[in-house]
C-alpha cells in the first residue's frame, strides 16, 4: 500500500514549507555574510567626465519579470552634446520636438539646482526584448541627432522654436505657470531684489 499510518514523526506539509522559507532565509543570510564582502574588491569611486554625459535611468522588480524593466531612458543636457555652434544648438532643439525641454525632467535624475542653459534632451524606448537592445537604439537615435545638428546644409536657424509641447505640461499640472508666459519663469524667492532689503533686520514690536 502507498499510504501508511501517520506515526508523529514527521511534519505537516504547511511545516514544510515553513522549513523551507527559513532555510532559504539562512542561505541569503550566508550570502550577506561571507560573500558580499568580497565585492568590497571591485568597489570603484564615482567620477563625473564630461565623456560620459548621459543620464540612464532602469526600472528593476528585485527580479521578476514586468513589462517595464527593458524600457531605458536617457536624458542629456545639450551643453554636454559635442555641437559646434549656436546653430547646431538650435537645430538639435527643433529636431529633437517633443523631447526637449528647458527644465530637466522630474525622474530624469538631475538636480533641479543646475543651471538650465540650452535645457535637456529625453529619450526613452522599450520597443525591444532587451534592455540593451533598447539602449543602443537611443544611442544610435541621439547619434543621428548631434549628426543632422552639425550638418552645415540647412541650419534652420529661421525656424522659431517650437515650446507648446511645454506650455501644454504646464497647463495638466494647474500650477499657474502657463499663466502670463511664466513657464519656467515663476518668480521665485530668489528673484527678490536685493537692495530692497533692509541692512538691519527689522526687530517686531513687543506683544506682537
């Protein structure tokens, strides 16, 4: 017979797998242990070079599968592109559309305290199986890009930019800076003249 009496010598099958949750616990625990200070070895300090100016952002699931971790996104600001002059520079504005924008965008990884300049270029693509496969195609796209920008034939330069894909952020997030063409250029603290400031703080009277 394949069944046999039940002799209060082994578990349930809930205990099992309790058992097998804590073992799997103690091995990651070793893990932490011995092996993770081995990598101490191939520890490299972080360098900001102006060779490397892009800006790749990753989605990571601890593992598991989304439809989201091969998509990539670079963003790159047009002072660091190898442009030759201003009229590259404006060329790459209008080529780039959409993409392009004054302030650095909020999940881009830039701090907001950098200045602006010529703004930030946003490229994003998870068209492809894998994730590298979606970074070459933004590397080739910004390749093409910074190419088209240099090329002398037709500069573009009568072409105004074009902005209302920005004044079109600004008026979904009803913050009032579509309001009197203040997008990006709220005024802010900062922008408080300083000579209206008096030499000795003003002391508030007593009771108040």
């Amino acid at each position: 017979m394949l069944d046999y009496d039940f002799d209060d010598d082994d578990t349930t099958s809930a205990g099992h797998l309790m058992l097998r949750e804590q073992r799997q616990t103690l091995h990651y625990l070793r893990l932490i242990e011995h092996e993770m200070p081995k990598l101490v070895a191939y520890r490299k300090p972080f360098v900001v070079s102006k060779n490397s100016p892009l800006i790749v952002r990753s989605l990571e699931y601890g593992g598991e599968d989304h439809p989201a971790t091969p998509k990539r996104v670079v963003v790159v600001a047009v002072d660091d592109l190898p442009l030759t002059d201003k009229y590259s520079v404006h060329k790459i504005k209008l080529l780039a559309g959409s993409r392009w924008s004054l302030k650095p965008p909020t999940n881009s990884g830039v701090s907001d305290l950098r200045p602006w300049n010529n703004g930030f270029i946003k490229i994003s693509c998870e068209d492809f199986l894998h994730p590298a496969q979606n970074l070459k195609w933004i590397s080739d796209t910004l390749d093409r890009l910074i190419g088209e920008a240099n090329n002398k034939k037709d500069t573009l330069k009568d072409i105004p930019l074009d902005v209302r894909h920005i004044y079109s952020v600004a008026r979904k997030a009803k913050l009032g800076e579509h309001l009197r063409g203040r997008v990006h250029a709220r005024p802010t603290i900062r922008d408080f003249p300083q000579e209206w400031l008096p030499d000795k703080p003003i002391s508030s009277p007593r009771g108040m």
